[in-house]
C-alpha cells in the first residue's frame, strides 16, 4: 500500500453535518478530495471550498486512492459499496475503503470479504463527536480493519480525530461503536431529566450546570448538549432518526448475544416517541422535548 502523502487522490462520499466538515479538514490540511453525495445541493459547500464533484460512488472510486463513505442507514451503505454503480465497482487492486458510518457490523463484514475478493482493503471506522467534534477534528474514532491499511490511513484520521483506537478484525470498530451508543443513550436521558426537574425545582439551569459539571456527573453531553438545551437550540449535531438506527442495531446485536438491555430499550422507545412528534431531524437532545409531553409541560 502506498504511503499517504498531500498527493494522494482522497475520495469523500456523504457531505452531510458532520461529513461536509470532516471534507473541509480535509482539505484545509491539503488534500484535494472527489466528492458524491446523493441530493447534489448539500455537496455544493464542499465544491465552492475546491472539491471536485463525481456523479456516482463507482465514478469517485475510480478517481481516488482512498474512499471515504458516511451516509444515513445501512441500507445506503450497502448501496454504495455493493450497488451496481457502487464504490467496489470503481475501486482498483490496493484502494482502500472507509466507511465511517455507524452501521451493522454483520454489514462491515460482507464488505470486508467483498473487497478482498478484489484485493481491496476495507475499514470500518465509525465516529463519535457530533457536529463539533466533525469541525474541531476531536472526533473519537473506533477502527476495525486489517491493521498494515489502519495504518496506513492514520495520517488522514488524526486529521478528523484525537481519540483513534485500532480495534480489531472487520466489525470490531461497529461493534465498539455500539457500545459508545448504548452509553449515550443512558446518559441522554439522565442529562433531561435533570434539566427538567431542576426547572421544576425553580433552579438557574446555568448555575446548576456549572456545579455538576464538575463533578461525578461530568461528561460530554453536559458539556456540549445540556447548554443547547437550556437555549432551546434542537438543532443536530446528530439527528434523532439516526440514533433511532443505532439504538435498533444494538439491540438486534444484544438479541444475537442473547442479552437483555432494558435501559436501552426504554430509550428507544422515548426517542420513537419524539420521532412521532416530527422531530425526527432534530438533535438528540430533543429528547427533552419527548420528556415535556410525557410530563404535560412546556418548560
């Protein structure tokens, strides 16, 4: 595998909140990316920024040495990499894939054998940060994949991450990803909770959050999502409908295993709830919304 250099053909497919940023890092740091995304509209940023527009998956493998992918469900990952016009049709012997989308690990898995058959090299990489992590480069990144390719790419994720942790074999990186959504989903709702019995008990949200926030409590989501909250700011890092998609793998993952996950189960639940609402391309902190109308109550 050649080394990564500022010569290196980089191509992105998924120019949504978080991939049109990682695309920018991109190439603030000097790399000339070939991008695709499925409504044209959101790719155009990217384009005006100095990325060269291809029309399908196939056409973006063909013209990149290594192909980024984060799109919405698993289904739009299997279409780009398996479909007929798909990144696999495009990619030549020692190109290496990237999917950054929290997907099935089953799913990673058949498109690591599909690109071996093809001596390409596939890694699952999916991301943990939201919209700020995506624009600051502190995205944590669980990596699974054939280690000599991990390596080979690290230079382009240390431009994304600060957290990049090899894994294992192919899925590993989607299954660490899992477990990262099932922690997060406790802690949503926690965060919620706590917010709305604080305004209930007639607290300064703001007060109250600097003295929690220091201590056992503390976590991302105070720090980055509770703040959004108290503004009444919905607005996603990350939307709702795609934490629905993780929660749904995880729990389809457990049942495999044959685990029992109440909590994560009941979360589920509430953000389905919040979906209903027509909220489901809002953040995740829009939970809080969900809670308000559990509660008869519009804090």
């Amino acid at each position: 595998m050649k080394k990564i250099t500022k010569d290196t053909k980089i191509g992105w497919i998924g120019t949504g909140v978080m991939g049109a940023a990682m695309v920018d890092r991109l190439q603030e740091s000097g790399y000339s990316c070939t991008v695709y995304n499925r409504t044209k509209t959101k790719a155009e940023a990217c384009i005006d920024k100095g990325a060269t527009w291809a029309d399908t998956p196939q056409k973006v493998a063909e013209q990149s040495e290594v192909v980024f992918t984060i799109v919405g469900f698993p289904q739009d990952v299997r279409s780009v990499y398996l479909g007929e016009d798909g990144v696999l049709a495009g990619a030549t012997a020692e190109s290496i894939l990237v999917d950054m989308t929290t997907t099935e690990p089953s799913l990673a898995q058949d498109i690591y054998q599909a690109g071996q058959k093809q001596q390409v090299s596939t890694i699952d990489a999916p991301v943990s940060g939201g919209d700020i992590g995506a624009k600051n480069g502190g995205l944590s990144i669980m990596v699974g994949g054939d280690k000599e390719a991990v390596n080979t790419v690290m230079p382009l994720f240390e431009i994304m991450g600060k957290n990049i942790v090899y894994q294992g074999e192919a899925g590993s990186g989607q299954h660490t990803k899992m477990c990262n959504q099932i922690t997060i989903a406790g802690t949503m709702i926690g965060v919620c909770e706590c917010l709305l019995y604080a305004h209930r008990a007639g607290l300064d949200l703001t007060t109250m959050l600097q003295s929690i926030s220091g201590g056992a409590a503390a976590c991302w989501t105070l720090d980055n999502l509770a703040p959004r909250v108290v503004d009444r700011n919905f607005d996603p890092g990350f939307y709702v409908e795609h934490f629905i998609k993780d929660m749904g793998i995880a729990l389809t993952e457990a049942n495999h295993m044959g685990l029992a996950l109440p909590g994560l189960a009941m979360v589920k639940q509430l953000y389905e709830a919040v979906k209903a609402q027509g909220h489901g391309k809002l953040g995740t902190q829009a939970l809080m919304l969900g809670l308000e109308t559990l509660n008869g109550t519009n804090e």
